[in-house]
C-alpha cells in the first residue's frame, strides 16, 4: 500500500497544512538495545530499512519541534471525574472517553493519558493526586495490565505505590496488592532478557459510600485483596524500568505484545503503557502491541510485514506525536520485533511469504 494512501487515513491535514510543520532534530542518538548479540545483530541489521521508511515518514507527516514531554511535543488532555467524560487521545485524532456522571464528583488533575488504539493507552506515571483520574480510567476501560516503563533514576512515586485510600469529598480510591509480612507481595516476569517485578492490584473505587463496579465487568468476579469489601477491578502491575537513550530491544517488545495479548483474550480489556512523562517508551511499547495484532491478524495474510509497521508508525504520528518514529533506531526496533515473529513461526505463512 502506497504511504500517501496511509496519510489521508490517518491525518486529516492538507498537504499544504503537513508542508507548513517545523523541521524537527535529525537524530535521537539512540544505543543499541540490551540483549544477547544474536538479537543487537538482528536489530543493526533493521537500521537501513528503518531510515528509508524514516523519511518516507517525514515527507508525508513532517515532525515538528520536539518540544516537552521527554521529546514528545502534544496538547496535554485533561482527564477528570466528576465530569461527564475524560480524552484520551491528542492531536487531530482524539478520541474522547464518556465517563459516567456517577463516577465521582471530584475533579482530580490532569491525566497525560492518550488512546493509542482501542485498547492502547499511552500515559505519564501517575502521581498520588491523579488517583481518581486513574483509578476512573481503570474501571472505564478495563485496564487488566499496567506496563510501567519508567526508567530507574526518575522521580516521584506511583500512585499504586501505596496501600494507603485517597479520599476527596465523596470520592475513595485504593490500590491494594496482597501483603506478605507486612510487604507487598511480587513476583518476577521476564520480558526477552530483562526483568521485571509484577504485583497484582485490586482497584476498589467509592462515591458515596458506596463501592463502583467497572463498567466492563470482570470474570471471574475480583476479590477486595487484604480487604474486607469486594474489589473493582482487578490489575496485574508490571515494573520494567528502561534506560533512557537506549532503544527498546525487539524481544522485550515482543514479549510485553505476547502477554498483552494473553491479558486481551476473551473480551474487551486495554493495556496501559506507561513511563514518568508518557512520552517515546511509552508510546513504543504500545505500537508494538498494536503492530503484533497487525501482523497476527488473519485477514492480513496477504500484506508484507512492512505494509503493517509503516501503518502502525504512521498512525502513532497522527493520533500521538508527529514527532514520534523520528528515529531510525526505534523503527528498527519494532521491524525486528517482525522479524522475530517470523524466525519464531507467529506469522501467518501468507505473510511470511511476502515478508
């Protein structure tokens, strides 16, 4: 499929419009991803077709500056209860959430959260004073994983972090997890070579006194953990802190997808992606879940693999940043996590013919 084609779906600016946008920094610098030296070649050997469609990309949706954001230049959305709804989704491409009424009637603050795709959500970590915010989106969505990309050294603490209730007005939201001696109770995952630490979470929200189910319910039906009333909503919470200026390893990114997917089955359910600003990890991590149903869809079998990875970087641009696959190094990243599929026989055979 011809880019332009791409371009008018996902963009509605004009040309003129896409001609008029800032020239952006010709390079992020990226390392190479951690890994074994099998998967680092892989993902060296992505990097000439990752700068093609790199400037494919910019002739068809020109970058602006990068400006906030860690490098991600957006229009910050404001996620609240109390109000008839919260966005998800910036840019051209937003895609408004309708919350309820009787979710809360606390207002909360700002929520750097924005949908992806359907079941994508790209957000900032979110502090203890946007526990409402979350804890509304949690239930609205159906959130079953949380993937917190943020790297070591960065500040604040999650809201999740603490067993203690946030309480404003009307409106209660916990976060538990199951304790062990007093300490929270975790497990350890492995994503490719890196290694991550998972909680589950139960989310229980209150208005009045009275305990909220999600909107999208759960089965089997969550229990309260450490509590005595039944929970919300029911999350697995994964910590895998990536070092900043490294590019995503493609197994990582594969193998956050894979579990992503096993999460989804059986019904409507999103995948939070989160890092300290909600910016480039966050965002890479959610197109790659987005390019593995691509690639795993069977009524694709007939497209090349990369048909799929220049429609999922061209649709991060239009509904997330223009400013996002700027870099050959992430391209690279999400082209090897393909090229995995296919050493790994996840690929339909069509397309693996015409990968």
């Amino acid at each position: 499929m011809k880019i332009s084609s791409l371009v008018r779906f996902f963009s509605p600016q004009t040309s003129q419009q896409r001609a008029n946008q800032a020239p952006h920094r010709p390079t992020l610098n990226l390392s190479a991803p951690l890994g074994n030296r099998q998967d680092v070649q892989l993902w060296s050997a992505q990097l000439p077709a990752a700068l093609a469609l790199v400037n494919e990309l910019d002739a068809a949706l020109p970058p602006s500056h990068l400006t906030k954001l860690g490098g991600v230049g957006r229009t910050s959305t404001r996620a609240t209860t109390g109000d008839a709804s919260f966005s998800l989704g910036g840019g051209t491409s937003s895609h408004p959430v309708q919350i309820k009424p009787g979710m809360g009637n606390q207002t909360g603050v700002a929520l750097n959260a924005y949908e992806l795709s359907r079941d994508s959500i790209v957000m900032g970590r979110p502090d203890n004073a946007a526990s409402a915010a979350f804890g509304a989106m949690c239930l609205q969505k159906g959130v079953r994983a949380v993937f917190d990309l943020t790297s070591p050294d960065a500040p604040g603490r999650h809201c999740m972090k603490s067993n203690a209730p946030w309480v404003k007005g009307d409106t209660r939201v916990e976060f538990r997890c199951p304790l062990h001696n007093g300490f929270p109770v975790e497990h350890r995952a492995q994503f490719g070579d890196l290694q991550a630490t998972r909680r589950d979470v139960g989310v229980r929200m209150e208005v009045g006194g009275k305990g909220l189910p999600p909107l999208r319910p759960q089965q089997p039906q969550p229990k309260w953990n450490n509590g005595a009333q039944p929970a919300s909503s029911v999350l697995e919470w994964f910590q895998l802190p990536l070092e900043p200026g490294r590019a995503i390893p493609p197994r990582t990114l594969l193998a956050l997808s894979q579990h992503a997917e096993v999460l989804g089955e059986g019904g409507d359910a999103a995948c939070v992606f989160q890092s300290a600003d909600g910016g480039r990890t966050a965002a890479m991590a959610a197109a790659a879940h987005d390019l593995y149903r691509l690639l795993k869809n069977p009524t694709r079998r007939d497209r090349p693999v990369m048909d799929s990875v220049t429609e999922v970087c061209l649709r991060g641009r239009a509904r997330f940043s223009p400013d996002l696959f700027t870099a050959p190094e992430e391209v690279a990243s999400l082209i090897g996590m393909a090229r995995l599929m296919e050493q790994e026989g996840l690929l339909p055979r069509a397309i693996r013919a015409h990968a």
